[in-house]
C-alpha cells in the first residue's frame, strides 16, 4: 500500500523496548523515489537528537493508532552514528550506517531494500 509521506510526519516511532520518538522528514532516492531513510525526532530521552532510521528497520504499521514499531532498541538508536539533518547524506555515512545496523548495501547489488519491496 501507497502512503504519504506527509501523512506519516508525526507518527510515534517505537523500538523493541519503547517510544523512541516521532517520524519529521524523508530522504529519498532521488533516481528511484523511495525512501531511503526516515527522519526520527528523539525528544527528551535522547536530548532531542534526530537519528536515520532505514525502513529496512520497520518491523510493523498500524495505520489506525499512528504507529511505526521498529526492530531496533533504544540503545541501538542511542549508539548510532550521528548525522546532521540539514544536509545530504554521503555515502561514506551510508557505508557506516548500514556497517552498524548490519544492512545490507542498497547500491551496486541490484537494489537492496529499495525497488519496491523490503526481502528479509
């Protein structure tokens, strides 16, 4: 199912051990347009720091109660490499990205994660 972006800004974002925070922004591909990572706002338990979530994490949506469950815990969000928001993300921070979450890379495989669907 199709959703938009815009409707999922807000949505609470919960990891295997908790409310982690809420889904702010998007960054997609911009030569297959889909989304490459999701922009979570942390809030007070991790100093209101923003993290990149792949959807590759997201284990379940529930549309009705405005909910993506992820199959992350806090302290791996805790732990993840920082990045800054307000800038594109290079493929260096890509590499280390999926390097920490044990992802598989998206680019040169034939589209990992990305060409529509999620294979895990």
């Amino acid at each position: 199912m199709l959703r938009n972006m815009q409707e999922l800004k807000s949505y609470t974002i919960a990891a295997t051990d908790g409310d982690v925070g809420e889904l702010t922004d998007a960054y997609f591909d911009d030569q297959s347009w889909v989304v490459r990572y999701m922009v979570i706002k942390t809030g007070a338990w991790l100093t209101s720091r923003n993290v990149l979530i792949s959807p590759y994490a997201v284990q379940h949506a529930d549309w009705a109660s405005k909910r993506l469950s992820l199959s992350l815990t806090r302290d791996q969000l805790k732990n993840s490499p920082d990045i800054d928001t307000k800038k594109p993300v290079s493929r260096q921070h890509e590499m280390e990205y999926a390097d920490y979450y044990a992802y598989p890379y998206y680019w040169g495989t034939g589209g990992y994660w990305g060409m529509g669907c999620i294979c895990r």
